[in-house]
C-alpha cells in the first residue's frame, strides 16, 4: 500500500483535490475531519477541553465553541499548542486505525488529507510522497471569505498561523497549482498528477 500526502493552506482547493483522488480509487483519510469528530457532542476531546479552556469553551450542544477557541488560539500562541495537545493525539490514532483498516482492505493508495503536514515535522517519513495545492494568497481569501463569512483579518490570521506558501512548495513531491481552474480543468489537472504518482 502507497501513502500520499497532501496538503495546503486554507482556501487552496485542497478538499476538492481530496475528493477527485477518491473518484480514482483512493481512500482519503481527512486529518481534519477526524479533528472535528474529535471535538464534536461527544468527541474525546471535550473533557479535557473542559477541563484545559473551561466551560465556557463548549457551546450547550456540547460542542467545541470553534469560533471562541479559535479566536483564543490565534491570539494566544500557549493556548493553541495546549489545544493541539488534546486533539493532536486524538487525531493521530484514529489515522493509524484507518490506514491499518485499508491495508487489511487491500486498498493500494491511501491519502492522507492533512493541512498542518508542513508544519507536524513528522509526517515526511510516514508518506511516500507529498502533493501540494497552491495558489496566490488573495485568491485563498476570497475563497474562505466567501464560503465561511469570516472576514479578511480572520483568514491571514489563520494563513499567517500556517506554513508558507514557499514552505510548503519545498516539501512536495508535485505541487498543483489551482488559481483561476475551472472544475473540469482542475479534474484534468488532478488526473495528470495522480498518473504521475501511479495513483
């Protein structure tokens, strides 16, 4: 079984880049989502969030307050790596039970979907190869300011909190450069780079 590792900043198009390398047969293991998990009613982070931020950090659904912790965790740098502590391991074993449950599948390529690949330090030696989604710092912020209505300054908080984009680049294996694509042009862009990978 192959492992690919693909990342970028937020606002890159690398969900949809996911999701186009599962149309070819991959199983997309997605870091985020098992983070959310993690910390939705229920998740195994929320009592040690509880215990870490405060109750005040959990809406009454018993959710993680998301906006609340993340405006804590971008103005204090402390308070997100305690925050990382709780989820970060969380994450990490539910990933491993994945892949080892896709290589008792048979499955031949694995992606793991992780947008802090960069910046962990760790997962270079756990992928065979990295690919990195791309594009221009505006084009980031108005794609998630037109599907989350944060506003400027929150999204080059979080870009800013992330790995450059030079950073990034210097890590992969292949960078995909998505800007100004159309679907079908990044699905062809897609296919080209999953051809090249073996995927």
């Amino acid at each position: 079984m192959r492992k690919l590792g693909l990342t970028g900043g937020i606002g890159s198009g690398k969900s949809t880049v996911a999701a186009l390398l599962a149309r070819r047969g991959a199983v997309v293991i997605d870091a985020d989502a098992l983070s959310r998990a993690s910390t939705a009613p229920g998740g195994a982070a929320i009592p040690r969030i509880i215990e870490a931020f405060g109750a005040d950090f959990v809406q009454q659904d018993g959710a993680l307050d998301r906006a609340r912790m993340r405006a804590l965790a971008f103005s204090d740098a402390q308070a997100r790596l305690r925050l990382e502590a709780i989820v970060h391991p969380l994450v990490r074993q539910a990933t491993e039970a994945l892949t080892e449950k896709a290589r008792r599948a048979g499955v031949r390529w694995v992606v793991h979907d992780v947008p802090l690949l960069v910046e962990s330090g760790r997962w270079a030696a756990q992928v065979d190869r990295v690919l990195v989604v791309d594009c221009r710092t505006e084009t980031q912020i108005a794609r998630v300011m037109a599907r989350s209505g944060m506003d400027e300054d929150a999204v080059r908080q979080v870009i800013a909190a992330q790995a450059s984009r030079l950073q990034r680049r210097r890590a992969a294996d292949l960078v995909l450069y998505n800007d100004a694509c159309t679907l079908p042009e990044l699905a062809a862009t897609v296919d080209l780079a999953a051809t090249y990978l073996g995927l």
